[in-house]
C-alpha cells in the first residue's frame, strides 16, 4: 500500500507498506530555486518545462522527464498500426457497403496490427514506457491471435462443431479484452482527452462485441462496429499527435489535460 507525505523542506515522499507494516521510501519528489522552477524526481533534477505532460502522441500518460536516448518516438507506428486494423475490421462489423466477410483484414492483423505493432511495443519497453509497451505489445498480440483463429491451418475454428459453442468462446475472447482494456482506461484518467478516450471507446467496442456474440444479435455487433470506427479515428488523431510538430506542419494536436499537472 503507498502513501504520499510532505517533509518541512517541501520535498514529497512515495512510500510502500510492507506487509509487517514498516514504511519503505522508494522515491522523492521535491521542488527547488528560488521561484521553484526545478523539480527534483530522486537524484535527478529537470526544469519543469523539460518535464513531459501527458500526451496521447506519446503513450504516457503521466508527467515524466524526456527520455534520454537517441531513439525515434515509437508510439505514432504502433498508434497507426492499431487505428488502420481497427478501423478497416470495424468497418466489416458496422456492415458497411453490405461487406459481412471480414477476412479481409487477416493480412493487416498479421504484419500491421500484429507484427508491426507488437515490435513499436517492445521498443516502447526499450526506451522505458511501461504503459505503452504494455499496451501495444498487448494489442499486437490481440491482432495476431485475430489473425491465428481465421487462417484455416491453425483449426481454431474447426475445432468447433457447435456454432453456439463457437460463438461464446470467441465472447469471452473479446470479454477478456475489454476487462483488459478497461484496466488500461483506468491509467489515462489523468492524461489528456483524446488519449482517454481512445480507451474508452475501445472498452466499449470489446464489450459491444462480445454482446453480440452471446447474443447472436446482430445489430449488437453492428454497434460495436460503428464505436470501433470512432476508435480508429481516435487512434490516427493521437498517432498526428506523436508526429506532427510545427516544423513538419501547419497542423498540430492540442492536447487538453484531464487534470492539472504540476
């Protein structure tokens, strides 16, 4: 269990609680100067302008100093990667232009959703964004298991003689997702807007989706189709986010923060 406590000298310390109930500090946070323009996060001090506010360009959702490293921001590749499957495989479930055959998007899922995505996720972890490496090596791993139950060779599909049957499995296939996602949702309650509801959206196709299925209803599904197409939008804008800056563009996102960061 953590705890927050404020010394006399204005620092701020994180504490854990150990099971036998001794305090073990595992981190301060303090401010410094004369008008408190440093901020001092463990040994290390950062010039608040230098800190990093939550932005869905960059998959973090909490303040941050800037990574130190000479690597690209990865975060647009996966973002993009997921907005473009999302988007084309939510098309296939609103039905639209009567398409009811989503096979289609087996290719996306397999090397654009999944493989590409999953690797922008591994190099989050590289550069240290737990939240964003989490999130799109989760969802590559989601399009490429997608992807394993419609290709024929695998027999995921045939080994279900009952359509009914079929129809739950995959259910609580999309039902666990949306618990996942929701879990997910619940670390972008401080970021910005668009970065939230990004997730939200996506919780609430998982969970529209996995009704139709338990269902059988299609215009359940149909739903979960037209919430996923917002979602994809919503992951194209926060990927222009990560990439759009005013010396590529005339166009730049403008984050609005859900709660104010010091």
């Amino acid at each position: 269990m953590s705890s927050d406590s404020v010394h006399s000298n204005g620092s701020k310390v994180l504490s854990i609680s150990t099971d036998e109930g001794h305090a073990q500090n595992v981190s301060k946070i303090k401010t410094a100067g004369d008008g408190d323009e440093f901020i001092v996060i463990g040994n290390q001090k950062f010039y608040r302008h230098e800190l990093m506010s939550a932005f869905g360009g960059t998959l973090n959702p909490g303040l941050a100093p800037p990574p130190k490293h000479q690597f690209a921001n990865p975060a647009p590749l996966g973002l993009s990667a997921f907005a473009l499957t999302t988007f084309v495989l939510s098309m296939f479930n609103a039905q639209a232009m009567g398409i009811t055959t989503p096979n289609i998007v087996v290719s996306l899922a397999a090397f654009y959703g999944g493989a590409v995505q999953f690797l922008a996720g591994v190099w989050e972890l590289a550069i240290g964004n737990t939240f964003g490496g989490t999130a799109l090596t989760s969802y590559g791993a989601f399009w490429l298991s997608y992807a394993a139950i419609n290709i024929q060779s695998f027999g995921i599909i045939k080994a279900y003689a009952d359509t009914d049957q079929l129809a739950n499995a995959v259910g609580f296939f999309l039902l666990a997702w949306a618990i996942f996602t929701f879990i997910l949702t619940l670390c972008t309650l401080k970021s910005t807007a668009a970065f939230c509801a990004l997730f939200s959206c996506l919780t609430i196709t998982f969970i529209l989706l996995a009704a139709g299925e338990f269902t059988g209803k299609v215009g359940v599904a149909r739903a979960g189709g037209v919430v996923g197409v917002i979602t994809g939008f919503l992951g194209f804008y926060n990927a222009f986010a990560g990439v759009a800056n005013p010396t590529n563009s005339y166009f730049t996102a403008w984050p609005i923060p859900l709660t104010k960061q010091h």
